[in-house]
C-alpha cells in the first residue's frame, strides 16, 4: 500500500517546501530565494531547519511571474506589491483567493510510490506512460520519492478503464480532453462569480472576504449538479448518437455479408 498525505513529518496540501512550491510554479529555486532577497516575496516560515512556504506564497509568486511575462522589471513590480499592500488592497485579495479555492477543493490527494502505483493496474504502465502521465500533470511529484494523483475517483477510473484492455497512455488522453473542456467549462463559471465579487460598476463596491467565501459555498453545490446534470445529458446524446451509428454499421456489414 502506498503512503497518504498528510502525516506528522510531512506538510499539509497548503504548506510546501521551496522545492514542491517550484515544482508548482515552474520558477527556479533561485528565482525564489532571489525574489525573497528583493522583498516581493515574503520569508517562509522556518520549522526545524525546513522553510515552509503557505498558499499566500503561491499566490503571490504567480502573479510575479504573471507581470513578468507581461514585460514588468522587478522595480516595477516591488513598486506595484508594495503600492497595494499600502492600502491593505493585496492581502484582501490573496487573502480572498486562498479563502475561495479553499472552500471549492473537497477531494484529498493520494499518494503512492510508483511501484505500488503500478501493482494498482492489471497491465502495468510504462516508463514512456509515466513520463507522459507527469508532462500532462496527471501525476505531480512528491516528497519522499512519492507520486501525486489528486484523487482516489481518478485512480479507480484508471485502475477500471484498464481491466477492459485500455491502453495507460489512452487514459491519460481522455483525462487530459475531459480537463481541457472542463477548464473552458470553468473559466465561463469563474468569470460569473468574479462579476458578482468585483462589480463592473465602479460605484459597486468589491464584496468583503466573509461575503465572497459565502456566496461560493452557496454556488458551489449549485454549479456542480448543474455541471452533473448536463454531463449525464451529454453522455446520453453521445451514447445513443454511437450506439445508432454502430448499429446501422452492423446492419450494412451483416447485409454485405449475406449478399
């Protein structure tokens, strides 16, 4: 059996090592350190010899690498953080953000070493299959030697979808193009709720932290049986759509055959 997340001597999902919070932002450890050193990133919080780093960290390191990509120095980007930190403006914010994704995460990570990630499937996967499996992040490497999967559903589907003679790297293709249409999907549900904290209307004031987080938790259950229903209806046309073109396939070929 694989090892599960958290324990004692290993971080919770919103504490990560310079290395883990790296991993996750595709920044170098040194541009961490070298963006603490310039003051745009705060110091993380030392446990023992360890340096833990928070979701506000996170948080913070994607918007600088965001207004680096938008063509802002460093100055610049030190003058804007610490121009909205003046009015307490960014830490609401990050403070929303951590606040919101908290509340829509429900499912736990597994972990597993990759040894007993493979005894999980009747075929084994490849070392080809792994290496994709972590370039479309279906897999996210861990501390300890650990793999991370980011939930137990996405494991038994593998583990099911394999028992009927699906390749891994097939698998890895349908996750991947139910994410892609997901995520559009998503964008569409997270511009709604962003218009109602962050009014269009500049004489709208934004909604406080305490009003934002409960207006998600009110829209969560509503947005997902919505996302549950029309994907069961999705799945229905699909399903009728392919077994109507199967079966007339079927019929043409047996009236070839007879002929």
């Amino acid at each position: 059996m694989g090892k599960h997340f958290p324990d004692s001597d290993t971080p919770a999902s919103s504490e990560y090592t310079i290395t883990q919070l790296a991993e996750l932002t595709l920044a170098s450890i040194r541009n961490i350190r070298a963006y603490q050193e310039k003051g745009i990133l705060p110091a993380p919080v030392k446990r023992g010899r360890i340096a833990i780093y928070g979701e506000d960290h996170l948080i913070r390191l994607r918007m600088i690498q965001q207004l680096l990509n938008r063509g802002y120095s460093i100055a610049n980007i030190s003058e804007i953080l610490h121009a909205h930190e003046q009015g307490h403006n960014l830490n609401q914010l990050i403070g929303l953000n951590t606040a919101v994704a908290n509340i829509w995460t429900e499912e736990q990570p597994v972990y597993l070493t990759l040894d007993a990630l493979s005894s999980r499937f009747s075929t084994a996967p490849t070392s080809q299959d792994i290496q994709y499996a972590f370039e479309v992040g279906v897999l996210e490497p861990a501390p300890d030697g650990l793999v991370k999967i980011s939930h137990a559903g996405l494991l038994q589907l593998a583990t099911t979808l394999i028992d009927y003679q699906f390749s891994f790297r097939q698998l890895l293709d349908i996750v991947v193009n139910l994410r892609k249409n997901l995520d559009t999907a998503a964008i569409s549900v997270a511009e709604i709720g962003l218009s109602i904290v962050f009014p269009q209307v500049p004489s709208a004031p934004p909604l406080e932290l305490n009003q934002a987080t409960t207006l998600v938790d009110q829209l969560r259950p509503l947005f997902a049986a919505t996302v549950a229903i029309e994907l069961n209806n999705a799945l229905s046309r699909a399903l009728k759509q392919q077994m109507t073109q199967y079966m007339v396939s079927h019929v043409l070929k047996q009236s070839d055959n007879s002929s």
